[in-house]
C-alpha cells in the first residue's frame, strides 16, 4: 500500500505537468471549475483537449483528484472475483504503459522545440551585436560629413560668386565649342547615315544660332548647318518613297522629318504612298490569278505561277494584304499619334484599298461556280470572314466585318444563280428528251406504238423535283453551323428568304411556267407534248409547290411559309392554256382532214355508197388514239346518262325523221330544220376545257363536227352524194357517241349535218338511203 507521502508526490508532479502542457487554469482544487485532460477510450489518449467540467473529488474515480487507492482496492477485493481482479490488472497495466509513451513522445517534441528555440535565440544576439557596430560606424561617418561640408562652406562662402559665374562662363564656352563643331559634326553624321544624332545635335543648336544669327561669326555656321540638313531632309525623303525600306526605318525617317519641320500632311500622303506600294503588289497577285483562271492559255509554258483554289487565294490575300494594311494602321498610328486629320486621310486610304481587295477578292470567289467546287468555296468563304473580322479589330473606323458579309453575300448570291442556270439547264434537257421521245413515232413512220405519256409525265415532274432538292442541298452547306458566317442574322435571312426561296425555287417555278407557255405558239411542237406540259404545270400546281416550298421551309429554318398562291396560280392558268392548246391542235386536224375530204370530193357526180369513206375512219382512229393519249394523264370524268342503245339511234332518228322529206312534198325542208332546232338544246362550242378525258374529248369532237358541218353547208349534193353522208353520219354516230360527256351533242350535230345535206340536195324531196341498209354498210368497217 502506498504511504501518504507519495500519494502527494504523485499528485504533486501530476500537477506541474497539466500546468506545463496548459491543461488547466490554476493549481487550486477549491475552485469550483478546472480543466482536466479527457480520457478517451480504454484510458489512452490519442488526442487531448481542454475540456472545462465540474470538480470530481469521488475517492473511487481513478480520474479523480481525490482518488484513494486504498479504498478503491479494498473496495475492489471485497467486490470482484479472482478473474475480474485479473483483467483490472491487466487493465491498470496497459493505462499505465499507454500513459508513460505518451508522457515520453510530449517531452521529446518540447525538447527539440526547445532546442530550436535556444539555437535561433544565440543567432539573434550574434547578429544584433555586429548591427550594432555598424550603426555605430555609419552614425561616425555621418558626423564627419557633417562636419567637414560645414567647414567647406564657411571656407567658399565668400567666393561663391566667382565659383558660379565660372561655371556658367563653362557652359557657355561649350556650347559654343559645340555651334562651332556642329557643321563638321553633321557631316559626319550625314557620310555614316546618322541622321538622328544629326537632327539631335541641329535641334540643340538650332535655338543658339538663332539666338545669334545677327553675329557675323555665326551666320556662316548657319548656313552650311542648313545646306547639310537640307541634304538630310533629301535623304530622309528618299527612304519614304523606297519601297523595300521597313517600317521601323519608315517610323524613325517621319520622326526626324517632322523634327527638322516638314508638315504631317506632307508626311502622312508619302508615308500613305509608300505602304501603297505593296498593298498593290499584293493586289497584282491576286488579279494575276483570276486572269489565269479565267484564261488557263496565259499560264502555257510556264511552271513558276500555281493556280490557286479558293481556299489558297484566301490564304493568300490575307497572309499578305490583310496583313500588310493591319501592319499600316497600327504602324500609322504609332507614328502620327493625335496628328489632326491623319485619322480621316486614314481612314479613307483604307476604304479605298479595301473596296479593290474586296472586289477582287469577290470577283476570284464567284468563279466557282461549279457544283464540285461548293465544299472548297464555302471552306474559303468562312476563313475569309474570319480573317477580315481579325483585321477589323486593328482597322478602327471601317466596319471590315459587314463589308466582309456583303461580299459573302455577293458571292453566295452568284453561286445560287449558277445553281439556277443548271436547274434551268436541266429542266430543258429533261423536255428535249420528253419531246425527242414523243415525236420518235412520228418520225419512224408507219404504225409506231403510242408513247406511255403517264411515265413521261412522272419521270419529268420527278426530275424537276429531284434537281431541285440536288440545288437545295448543295446550297445547304453554306448553313453549315461550324460556319462563322451562317450564324449572322443578316447573312442567313437574307439567303434563306431571298435567294434560296426566291432566287433557286419560286424562280424555277417560274421558270417552269414561262418555258411551257413558249411551246403554245410553237406549231412543230407534237400535240401529245402539250398534254404533257399541261398535266405536269397542274400536278404543280395541285401538290408540288406546295411540298417543295414546306420543304425548303423546314431544311433551312425558314420561320414563315411563303406566300405561294400567285405562283401556283400561274402554272394552273399555264396548264389551262397548254391544254386548251391541245385541244386547239387535235381540233384543227381533225377539222382539216374533214375539210379536206368534203372538198375534195365531186358530190354531184359521185356514186353509189358502198362503204363508209377512208377519212371517216381515220377520225375515229384519231380521236381513239387522242382518248388513249387523254386517258394517261388525265382522268376520266362524269358523263351523262346514256341511252340503252346509244348506237341505233341514228338509224331510228333516220327512218323518222327525214323518211318524212320524202312523204310530205309540200312541207317546206327549211321550216323543219328550224322547228326541230326550236326544241334542241343550243351548243356552245367554245366552252372552258376541264382537267378531265370526256371533257377534252368532248371540245375537240365537237369543233370537229362543226366544221364538217360548215362544210357540208357550202356543197350541193347529188342523190349518191347525200346518200354517202348518210353512211358516213351513222358511223360516226356508231363510235364517237362514247367519248363525249353527253351523247346528245353527237345526236344534234349529226342531225345537223344530215339537215343541211338535205337542204343542199339537188333532188327534191331528197331520197334517202334505207337505215337498214346504212347499217349493214357500217357494220362491214
């Protein structure tokens, strides 16, 4: 058991070590507050740290200041079993081992710090020591100075007049030493081409030898003074009009100038003159190679001029003008900083260089033109913007950026001509192969099959619609986003709406339009050709300008749909006009073959009818061949109702109607033709043509007709002669009723034609073939 004695030791030196390491406050234990170092864990302390708690003064806490180990132990025997005391122990142990490494690791630190500590502080008083001794020297030195000046000045006070009216005759002597050297000085200077010693040196004496011009000594001076300077002035000039002389040398020669009294106007047209010099050589170039490309023959037999691309032209310009006239400006301004005018003379310098690279810059660009040279172009396009708004950060004044845009647009806007002369080129090969394959039957000759107009007419309008999308998406490269350029506003509203849109596909609707109305007053042109063109205006019209006008609005972000009416109208009116053309065309040979057949033909002495006439089955193998041409492209459209048998009607009407000449002598023939068109409905023979088979069909029968209605009225007409237009009315009453929108319009201008070759019958009444025997004529064809 441990005596009373060493208890306090012990506590004694626990104690000194928590005041050493700050662990608490004060020493005191009737404090009601101390600082005790927290114990963490098992009893080791990993890291320790001011805690501020209540007093603890339990006997039985061994963290306790009033910790009584006799009572803890005997406390601890009386309570725990033999195992339970053993691991205490064990326990106790480790605390104790785990608080004596940490109690060393602590005393090591401080004692190295300490170390350190008295180290540093020795060195401290070795050097304050020696600073001191030099303090005390330098405070010595000072005070001898301070004694010495005292005693010069007391020794010159007297003489300080003199001293100074020495110095200053010192002075004057020279400079006039130096006005008297100063003629062979500037010789010097002038032979080693020191010009700015020389203008330094002339600058100091100038204002002497003015201040003494009026002496005789001194005018001599002056004047070769100024005859050497007036050959420096000549030889400064002479550098600003060399044109190999660099621009740090062109700077130093306006600085002397200016110095030695030249006007900065004077100085700022030569030096603009000067730099002029290679701004145009470089300009040279660039026009030297439009003149190659635009005449590949100059460049014959000579290997040292490359023709560049686009891409290299660019390059090239601005690697050497842009460069140059950025170096000007900069240089320019360094030299003629604030000088009044220089910016407006500058800047107008600028403008008017700029303006001829631009134009050639735009007129090279604008010569690729071919759809291979797009990709380059574009390429070229985008790093000449980029290098003119590099420049236009050092060319103050001149907006270099918009101008740049405008020669893009330019350019951009000479590209989608060439596009639209190709999409104008293609659409006239595309109807030259369309007209080359409609009159191949006819110059064959013979029975040539029928060209398949419905593949002719889909394979041109998805021609005009394939080499339009082919232009659309060629010039879509010019959006490409990477593009500098393309994100401008200006330059993408205006390429999007008015040359895309306008100037490639509202024009080539146009276009497409003018060059189809050109064919109605064409005579050669084969009618089947007319057909044609009038369905592919009205397929674009109905659903083509339409598509391509959505779709140009959606690839190139277009926010409105254009107004697309009054193109679309005019290829509808164009498509009305070609098939009124048409109808024209197949009318006018129908009738001429009609007419011809009427006149060629003796009525009177003609005899009996066999047979139905050659020309009338001709018509109806033409007017069969233009319902198979029709029926191709257009549909077929609504007919009116039509009678049971439609084709013994003429019979029927025959044996009714004009057996009734012959029965009643006395009735007037004129009165009944005119009773019987009191109750026919009146034809109009020019009626607008539909879009639709019965309807052309029915225009072109009927002028057909009425001329051989007009023709018939204009012939006298024998027995067998009124007898064969009979027959031949019946035929064509057996084939042409079903081409017609309503068979009522054949029935009228037969009984028309059958009237008026009653009238113009010799015989009166007129004897008339039996119907029955019209029939079997007509059934032999």
């Amino acid at each position: 058991m441990e005596s009373e004695t060493e208890r306090d030791r012990r506590s004694d030196r626990r104690q000194r070590l928590s005041q050493f390491y700050g662990l608490q406050d004060a020493p005191s234990n009737q404090e009601n507050d101390k600082k005790v170092p927290e114990v963490t864990g098992s009893g080791r302390r990993p890291s320790i740290r001011t805690l501020t708690l209540p007093v603890n003064n339990n006997p039985l806490d061994i963290n306790s200041a009033g910790f009584d180990p006799d009572m803890f132990v005997n406390k601890l025997v009386k309570e725990a079993s033999l195992s339970q005391l053993m691991s205490q122990e064990k326990e106790i142990v480790s605390q104790i081992k785990g608080l004596d490494s940490d109690m060393q690791t602590l005393v090591y630190e401080n004692y190295n710090k300490f170390i350190a500590a008295t180290e540093t502080i020795r060195k401290m008083r070795v050097d304050f020591k020696s600073m001191e001794e030099e303090m005390d020297q330098l405070a010595g030195s000072m005070s001898s100075i301070t004694k010495f000046s005292s005693q010069i000045s007391d020794k010159l006070r007297s003489r300080r007049q003199d001293v100074a009216t020495l110095s200053s005759t010192h002075g004057t002597l020279q400079k006039l030493e130096f006005v008297l050297e100063l003629p062979n000085k500037l010789k010097d200077c002038l032979l080693e081409d020191q010009f700015s010693q020389a203008v330094d040196d002339w600058n100091r004496a100038n204002v002497a030898l003015e201040h003494y011009r009026d002496m005789p000594s001194f005018v001599g001076i002056q004047e070769d003074c100024h005859k050497i300077i007036a050959e420096i002035k000549k030889k400064l000039e002479l550098r600003l009009k060399d044109p190999n002389c660099n621009g740090e040398q062109l700077s130093e020669a306006v600085n002397l100038l200016q110095q030695l009294g030249t006007s900065s106007e004077d100085l700022i047209e030569i030096y603009l003159e000067h730099e002029a010099v290679k701004l145009n050589r470089s300009l040279k170039e660039l026009e030297h190679q439009i003149k190659l490309i635009s005449n590949p023959e100059l460049n014959q037999g000579s290997d040292s001029v490359v023709i560049m691309d686009s891409l290299e032209f660019v390059d090239h310009g601005s690697n050497s003008f842009l460069n140059d006239i950025s170096t000007t400006v900069t240089d320019f301004n360094s030299t003629f900083p604030g000088t009044e005018g220089s910016n407006d003379q500058l800047l107008n310098w600028v403008k008017h260089h700029m303006e001829l690279y631009l134009g050639i810059v735009e007129k090279r660009l604008s010569l690729d033109k071919e759809e291979a040279d797009t990709i380059i172009l574009v390429r070229a396009l985008d790093r000449f913007y980029k290098k003119m708004t590099a420049a236009a950060r050092n060319i103050q004044g001149f907006d270099i950026g918009v101008s740049g845009l405008d020669v893009i647009l330019s350019v951009t806007g000479c590209i989608v001509s060439a596009v639209s002369a190709r999409l104008e080129e293609s659409l006239r090969d595309n109807l030259l192969a369309a007209r080359q394959v409609i009159a191949a039957p006819r110059k064959s000759g013979g029975e040539s099959p029928t060209p398949q107009l419905s593949e002719l007419a889909n394979g041109l309008l998805s021609g005009i619609v394939d080499s339009i999308k082919s232009a659309l998406s060629g010039l879509k490269r010019f959006l490409d986003p990477e593009l500098t350029f393309s994100v401008k506003s200006g330059f993408r509203s205006r390429f999007c709406k008015d040359m895309v849109l306008q100037s490639v596909l509202f024009q080539h609707f146009w276009l497409t339009r003018n060059m189809c109305n050109k064919f109605t007053g064409d005579v050669s042109v084969p009618p089947a050709l007319f057909l044609l063109l009038s369905r592919t205006c009205l397929d674009l019209h109905l659903s083509t300008v339409t598509y391509l006008a959505s779709y140009t609005q959606e690839e190139f972000s277009i926010p409105e749909l254009p107004n697309i009416s009054q193109v679309s109208l005019a290829l509808a009116n164009t498509s009305q006009n070609l098939l009124e053309r048409y109808v024209q065309v197949q009318s006018g040979d129908l009738s001429l073959l009609l007419r011809k057949s009427v006149e060629a033909r003796d009525w009177l002495s003609t005899v009996e009818p066999r047979s139905v006439r050659a020309v009338m089955k001709r018509i109806v193998e033409d007017v069969t061949l233009i319902d198979s041409q029709v029926g191709q492209l257009y549909e077929d459209g609504q007919k009116k109702a039509r009678s049971s048998d439609s084709s013994r009607r003429t019979g029927a009407r025959s044996r009714s109607m004009f057996s009734s000449y012959g029965a009643s002598g006395n009735l007037d023939s004129s009165l009944a033709s005119n009773i019987q068109k009191l109750f026919s409905e009146r034809i109009d023979f020019f009626t607008p043509v539909k879009p639709a088979k019965v309807s052309v069909l029915t225009c072109i029968i009927k002028l057909g007709l009425k001329t051989l209605l007009e023709c018939v009225r204009l012939k006298t007409f024998a027995r067998f002669g009124l007898q064969q237009i009979q027959v031949d009315c019946h035929y064509l009453q057996l084939y042409l009723w079903r081409f017609v929108e309503d068979e009522t319009i054949v029935h009228h201008l037969l009984d028309e034609i059958m009237s008026s070759a009653l009238l113009r019958s010799l015989d009166q009444p007129p004897v008339l073939m039996e119907p029955s025997i019209v029939e079997v004529i007509c059934d032999k064809v």
